[in-house]
C-alpha cells in the first residue's frame, strides 16, 4: 500500500483500551479516508490465548492496520498470514510502547534494543503474506538515542524489507514513567523525525507525538509522508474531519447529526450481536464537544443503571439534548 505523495497519509494511533473495533466505526464516520489502527494485540492473545475474535472489525472500518506486539518471528507469521487473510491492509508491529507490562513480555519500546531480533521478526511477516509490514517505533530508549543508534535502528530494518515506519518524535523511559508520562515527559523531537526522513529519502516516514492542530499536521506534512493523531483524534474526532476537508476532499462537510444516527444503528445491531451498550456509548462522549447541550449529552450517556440494562434508549435521549428536534 504505497504512499502518494500527492495524498498523504492521515493514520488514527494505536491506543489501547480507546481504538477498539467501536471506536473506529465511529471514527471512520468523520473521516472516510484516513487509515485506522486496531489496539496493540499481543501475539501470545492470538497464538496461545487463540483470542481470534480481537481481529474482528466490520468493514467499513478498511483501510485498518492491525498492529502486533511480540518478539517471536515464527508467532508474528501465523498472525500476520491470519491478518492478510481477513482483510487487514496493513501489519505493524509495536516497538515504541514503554509499559511495564509489555516491557515484562519483551517487546515493545525495550525491541529498539535489539534491532537484528526485530529485524527477524520483519522477515518473518513478510514471508508469511503479501501485505504491507511497518513498524512503529520511538527515538531511542533511555540513553540509547543519539541518531547514530536510531539510524542504525531503521537501516537494519530496512534491510529486511521494512520500508514504512511510524515514528513518534520522543523518546522512550524505561524505567520510573508510565505509559502517560512516557507521552509528555520525554521531550517532542519533530525535528529529528526530519532528519531520518531527509536522509533516508527512499523509506515511507510517518510522524506521530503532538500533532493536535491542523497547522501542525500541514506544517510535517511538507517534508513526511504522514502524520499520525493520537488522542486528539478520540477526544476531538472533528479534527480528522478538518483533516479530510483540507487533505483529501474540499467538499466534505458531514452532519454531525447524520454521524450520530448512522452510529445508534451500528449501536443497534452490535447490542443484538451481544455486545454491551456502554462499550459503545464511550467512544461518544467527545463527538458533541463545544454544542450547545454537549454536557447534558455527555450526562445522558454516562448512566450506569440505563447503559447497564442495554437501554438503548438512553442514545436518542443523549442525542436530543443537543439536536431537540430528534426526540
């Protein structure tokens, strides 16, 4: 899946526990031509849990990447071979997260330590099917992030056929930050992102780390390939709209009201398949900011008692509060 140039890449993050298969529904509404990604899935979920069902997604979700974390090349083939055969565009594997968690299992952010072993692990994906394989990745870990290393990093890469990375311009700390203070502490480096992709001008290089406003997205988007949105994306989804209106399609102006009906069908039919209201309505809670109505909105859908009973009710009453005449 080649990047053109004259179409630059606009990617939603891989952000656990908000970009389920719900979220991406939703956010697909506001912006029919960026490229979603799933949650980070542990290899060992698909290939030992055989948690399959975490790579369902309904279609209008595609283009979608579903991004892996492991370390082991034979367990990354059989689930990117699955991945390819369900429909995925894309599979990236995870070499940026810095949880304590995913630091226990060896992978993640702690990989960047180990550039032949995921340089493996490429290989082996791309042996396994004939789809895109990328890998996401930081600056460095702890004091392991001069550009000598990372360039070291993303060459030997390369040379396994990795030809699209995803970079967030910050380091990783390894040891003492959470995942939430390893996304503001470490300082944003936008400028070194650059260097690699100034250097390194025959690989795709996609930006990601504070990118919460159209003149930055623009501003990166006149030396990179593609920019990445992390929570500004789930917290205000219009900002991907203004991304498609700006980058992709200058007429498109969707009715936030039409989003939001579209939605409570999907709503419907995912309720009657089993899933539990209040997993959907979550992912709403930002959709109206800044209306007239937003909170009592937001009040509406956030009733334990009525999301609990899989009221489906309380939707049409949430959305009334800020488009009266839909009650």
């Amino acid at each position: 899946m080649p990047i053109d140039p004259a179409n630059p890449l606009v990617c939603v993050a891989p952000m656990m526990a908000w970009t389920d298969r719900h979220c991406r529904y939703l956010l697909r509404l506001f912006s029919p031509s960026s490229l979603l990604f799933t949650e980070m899935v542990p290899t060992g979920a698909l290939v030992h849990g055989e948690q399959w069902h975490q790579l369902e997604y309904d279609p209008a979700e595609l283009p979608l990447v579903l991004q892996l974390g492991g370390n082991d090349p034979q367990h990354l083939a059989l689930c990117t071979a699955e991945a390819a055969h369900r429909g995925f565009n894309e599979v990236n594997l995870n070499v940026g997260c810095p949880s304590e968690r995913v630091q226990q299992g060896a992978f993640g952010a702690c990989l960047m330590l180990q550039p032949r072993l995921v340089a493996e692990c490429v290989a082996a994906m791309r042996d396994a099917a004939d789809i895109t394989v990328s890998v996401k990745c930081r600056l460095g870990v702890d004091q392991h992030d001069s550009d000598d290393a990372l360039f070291s990093f993303i060459d030997t890469l390369a040379s396994s056929g990795c030809q699209r990375f995803y970079v967030h311009a910050r380091k990783a700390i390894l040891g003492g930050l959470s995942p939430a203070q390893n996304r503001s502490i470490p300082p944003l480096q936008p400028e070194r992102v650059a260097r690699v992709k100034s250097q390194r001008t025959d690989l795709q290089v996609i930006i990601n780390g504070g990118i919460t406003d159209l003149p930055t997205a623009i501003g990166h988007l006149q030396w990179a390939d593609g920019v990445m949105i992390g929570r500004a994306a789930y917290q205000r989804p219009q900002y991907l709209a203004e991304l498609e209106r700006r980058l992709f399609n200058p007429d498109f102006a969707p009715d936030l009201a039409d989003i939001l009906d579209d939605y409570c069908r999907y709503a419907n039919t995912q309720v009657a398949c089993g899933h539990r209201l209040g997993n959907l309505t979550r992912h709403l809670l930002h959709a109206c900011n800044g209306l007239p109505g937003a909170r009592r909105f937001r009040r509406t859908l956030s009733d334990s008692v009525r999301l609990k009973a899989n009221d489906l009710g309380v939707l049409t009453d949430a959305i009334s509060q800020v488009y009266p005449q839909a009650a």
